[in-house]
C-alpha cells in the first residue's frame, strides 16, 4: 500500500491481474516517467470530452501531470459544449432500444447522439458559432493566420462565453489547457463540427481556408516542439485509437527517417487504453511491438496495452497519478 488516498490503494490492492494489473503497471509507468523528468503526451480519441473527462483531466493538466495533449476536433469542441450547454444536454439511458425513427425524433429536436448522451445542437454548436465567426473573421482581417486550438484558446480567454457557464470551469479541461497555453495537437480537424462550419464559411466566401492553419502545419509544430522537449524523454499516452493517436506517434520516424536526424529519441513510454482487440489490418488493435518496426518505440520503451473501456480505465489511472 502506498501513501496516495482510497482510489489508488483499492487499485493497488484488488486490480491483481489481466487488464486490472495493466491498468496498475501503466499507472505506475506513467509515475515513473514524471519522476525521471520526462515529459507526457496524452492523446484522446472518441467522446471523451463529451463523457466529461475533464472533471478529472483538468486537475491533471493543472498539476502538470500532462505537456501535450493530441485530440479529435470533436474532443476539441466538445469539452467547451459541454461548459456552456451542460443542462440541455439530454441522457438516453435506453439508446439501445431506440428504433430509426426515435433516432430521427432526436435529430429534429436538434438532439445529436453520442452513445448514451444527446448535445444540443442551438445551445451547443450555434451558440459557440457565432463567438468562433468573429474570431476567425477578425484573424483574417489583421492578416494573422492560427492553429485550431489556438482560435479555441482566444475564444475562452476572451471571456465571451461566460455568460453562458453551466458547470464549475474547474471541470473544462480545454480552460485549464488555455490558462497554461498548453501544446495541442489535433489532426483531422476539419471533420468536427467547427471544422464543419469553417469550411462552410469557405464555400460561401466569407472566410479564406488559409486563416486556419493545417495539419501539416500541425505536424511541423509537432516536429519543433518534440525536439525542444525531447532530451529526457517524451511518454505517449493513447486513450482509444485513430487519428489522435496516429498523427503524432509518427513524428519520431519522420524526425529520424525523413529528416535524418539519427539522434533523435523514441517515445520512452507507451499505453494504450484499447476497446479494439489485437487484429489483422487494424492499427488501433495492433500490438505496440509492431511499433518497434514503423521507427516509433524502442526494443526497451515500457509498453502497455489495456483492453478496456477507456471511460473506464482512464479516470482510475489519472486518479493514481493525483493520489486521489
């Protein structure tokens, strides 16, 4: 047993085994890698935001327990819909069960289902419409051109959407992210719904496809900031598969192999918090060996891979990392 509060002794003392263990083990991994100074990415795939992560995320990046964060555009957004619509979200506790055309009643009540949990699509995606179009607009006004991030960052440093708080901000983690200006990477981004609505700016001519800037743009700033910070070593820290963990794994081969800077450093940790079993052809449920051949581990990188529901498993990992 050790010091830390009930979670992380009840963790330690009943998760003994199979899945449970390797939850432990990467927890523990994970504390190792902040000891020795390294530095951690944690990369966030799905709906996590929408499943409120951020009770516990933002208490992670305000401790520092996280450089860099990887996420989807939806992770993105969706942490923000969540401070400024919280109580128009609508929970479908029988999702289950319901059949098209109760999917279809939804989506005229302008209800967009994620699993179990409906956002509001006035309250959620137009009420921060109309904050990002001016931001956007003005940026490209004064001839400034950022990341999507960056744009999110503005908005709720601005103070523009406190009118609308309906949750404690000490619950966003995308507002602990912007107090610390911290990194952000998020590929894909065109594919959220702000990413949606920009491009709809672009086909309408309001706005230039230049003002935000691209993934390209994102995977240079990657390249920039992992060689800055690289020099004790950077963890990697995958909560579920695709592009959130795709994109940035792959700027250490690119770093060695396409830039032939041989002295670059593997990524000295990796966990993975995967739903999606071992399989041909599938690279969320790859093994992270196979890594070892694509350039992006080392032979003695600590691996760990959980096979389990991340909303699950990453809440009692963070919760040991806080000592809770």
């Amino acid at each position: 047993m050790t010091n830390k509060g009930p979670i992380s002794n009840f963790i330690e003392k009943y998760y003994l085994h199979f899945n449970a263990a390797a939850l432990v083990d990467a927890a523990k991994g994970y504390e190792a890698q902040l000891a020795q100074g390294s530095k951690m990415l944690v990369s966030m795939a799905g709906a996590m935001s929408t499943a409120e992560i951020g009770k516990i995320f933002a208490e992670m990046i305000r401790q520092d327990k996280v450089q860099i964060i990887s996420c989807t555009g939806a992770n993105l957004e969706e942490d923000i819909m969540n401070l400024v619509a919280h109580s128009h979200y609508k929970r479908v506790p029988n999702y289950r069960d319901l059949t098209p055309q109760e999917e279809w009643d939804l989506m005229e009540k302008g209800l967009n289902r994620v699993t179990d949990t409906c956002i509001p699509e006035e309250e959620a995606f137009r009420r921060l419409q109309k904050h990002i179009h001016k931001i956007w607009k003005d940026a490209e006004n004064a001839g400034e051109r950022y990341l999507p991030h960056e744009y999110m960052y503005k908005m709720l440093l601005s103070g523009v959407l406190e009118e609308y708080y309906e949750i404690d901000i000490k619950d966003s983690w995308m507002y602990a992210a912007a107090e610390k200006n911290l990194p952000i990477i998020c590929p894909g981004w065109e594919d959220s719904t702000m990413g949606n609505i920009f491009a709809s700016y672009v086909v309408k001519g309001e706005l230039k496809a230049s003002t935000v800037k691209s993934g390209i743009e994102y995977m240079t700033f990657l390249a920039d900031w992992y060689t800055a910070n690289s020099q004790n070593g950077i963890g990697f820290f995958q909560i579920g598969g695709g592009i959130s963990g795709d994109f940035p794994i792959c700027v250490v081969p690119m770093l060695y192999q396409d830039l032939e800077r041989t002295d670059t450093p593997f990524w000295s940790y990796f966990c993975q918090i995967s739903d999606s079993t071992t399989s041909y052809g599938s690279y969320s449920g790859a093994v992270p060996n196979e890594k070892i051949t694509w350039g992006k581990l080392d032979v003695n990188t600590p691996k760990f891979i959980i096979e389990s529901d991340a909303t699950i498993v990453a809440p009692l990992i963070f919760a040991y990392l806080l000592d809770m």
